[in-house]
C-alpha cells in the first residue's frame, strides 16, 4: 500500500483513473491528488496492478461482507426424541408428530431408545421401533445413521430433505 510497493512500475486502474502503466511515483501522486489509497492488488503480475482506492472504506466493506455471509450461514440445530423399547403405540404416535414437526421446521432429529437394566435384551425391539419411526417419517425426512447400539442406547439420526423446509 502507497510507499511500501516496490516495483519501479505499476498497472493502474480504478475509478475516474486513466489505465495505463505508470512509475510508482507518478501512481502515488495520482492517488494523493484525488485524496485516496494506493493499493496493490496483484503483485505477481508484470508489471504489479494496483488500483486507486480508499482502503480503510475497502477493509470495512470487506468486513461487513463477512458478517453478512456468517449470519446466513445455517445453523444446525438437534432436537432428541427418547424412546423406551417397550414404548406403547399412543406414545409412539405421539412422538412421531413431534419428530415430524422438528423435520418439517428443518431441524436434524436424534432418535434414540434409552434401555434400562435388564431391559437391554430387548435390542431387536428397540431397533425395530427405531426402523419404524424411519419408515414413518421417510417422506419429511432420510436416514443419515441407521441404528447403532452405543451403550445403553441405540441412536439413529435423520436429517429433513430438501422439500421439506
């Protein structure tokens, strides 16, 4: 930027500017006439481009850019469904509703059967349950973990699809 370029010449460009090559020292003059920043853009080329331009206004724009683009950036948000292997049909109807709402609102869902004590042998109900509610929910949702035993719990994750949202 301005007297810290080091090349004899420079490519100018910007706004209400002649493009043309220039010695540096004319480039700076050029850009302290007009009041603004002279700024190097590419220094690789032959010869280096720099353009005339007010660069605390360009950081600033360039911020503000990045802040627009992090804030529409989504965020994920699990919601957690818990289940019991012997879970009764109402309980289960009204669960699914739940999950299909956190789908639909484009939230990912975290299902999971908790199994107390001894109930762990009844594993292959729990997975059962957790196909089921798949099954069910399969047109507001896909299946991004089928079920997989993690300790007391079986966990199956599903994300909404693209319609849905």
């Amino acid at each position: 930027m301005n007297k810290k370029i080091r090349a004899d010449e420079v490519r100018l460009v910007g706004d209400n500017v002649e493009m043309d090559i220039y010695p540096t020292k004319k480039a700076l003059e050029i850009a302290q006439e007009m009041g603004l920043d002279l700024v190097e853009i590419s220094p690789n080329a032959k010869p280096p481009v720099c353009k005339v331009m007010d660069y605390k206004k360009f950081v600033y724009e360039q911020k503000k850019r990045e802040k627009a683009l992090k804030a529409k950036a989504s965020k994920v948000v699990v919601k957690e469904i818990r289940f019991g292997p012997n879970t009764d049909d109402h309980d289960y109807e009204f669960k699914k509703n739940h999950a299909e709402k956190f789908l639909k609102d484009g939230a990912k869902l975290k299902a999971y059967v908790f199994f107390k004590g001894r109930s762990i042998i009844y594993k292959d109900k729990g997975e059962i349950l957790l196909l089921r509610l798949a099954q069910d929910l399969e047109d507001v949702g896909k299946v991004e973990q089928m079920p997989k035993l993690e300790g007391k719990r079986m966990i199956m994750f599903m994300a909404p699809t693209k319609k849905s949202k």
